[in-house]
C-alpha cells in the first residue's frame, strides 16, 4: 500500500528514508497533484529486471516467425 505526503515532506528527507519500506512507495504531491514516488532501491532493482526480462520476451515474441498448427501436423505426419 502507498503513503501519499506533499513534496514539502522532503525536507525531512532521513525520516522519509526511514519510512520507506518494500512494496509501501511514497507518493509525493504538489498542490494536489503527484509529482513522483520514492520506492525501496531493492523493489527498484526487481523492477527494472521485470522490465528488462519483459522487453526480452517481446523481443523474442515478436521476431519468433510461426507457421499455422495445420502446416504443423502436415511436416510432422499429425493427422490428427
């Protein structure tokens, strides 16, 4: 779950980093409307390999050249 503080709260920076914990981000706003979120550095590093596997696996997906499942059985005697 987030915590929502105004960006002023940063000014109490030591205590911000005291607060912030694994999957609790904090989310700061200015006159109402977020402006940036602080997350723990491990939950930090876990994201970008998430998103380092993911553009992987899209890579991958996307230059993957298929053939229909009929074509398939064809080459492969499945007559099923």
């Amino acid at each position: 779950m987030s915590e929502v503080k105004p960006l002023s709260s940063l000014r109490n920076y030591t205590k911000i980093f005291n607060e912030l914990k694994p999957g609790h981000p904090i989310i700061f706003t200015k006159n109402g409307n977020e402006v940036g979120t602080l997350i723990d550095s491990k939950e930090w590093n876990k994201l970008q390999s998430e998103m380092r596997l993911i553009k992987e696996l899209t890579r991958e997906d996307n230059s993957f050249d298929g053939i229909s499942l009929k074509e398939f059985r064809k080459n492969h005697n499945h007559n099923v």
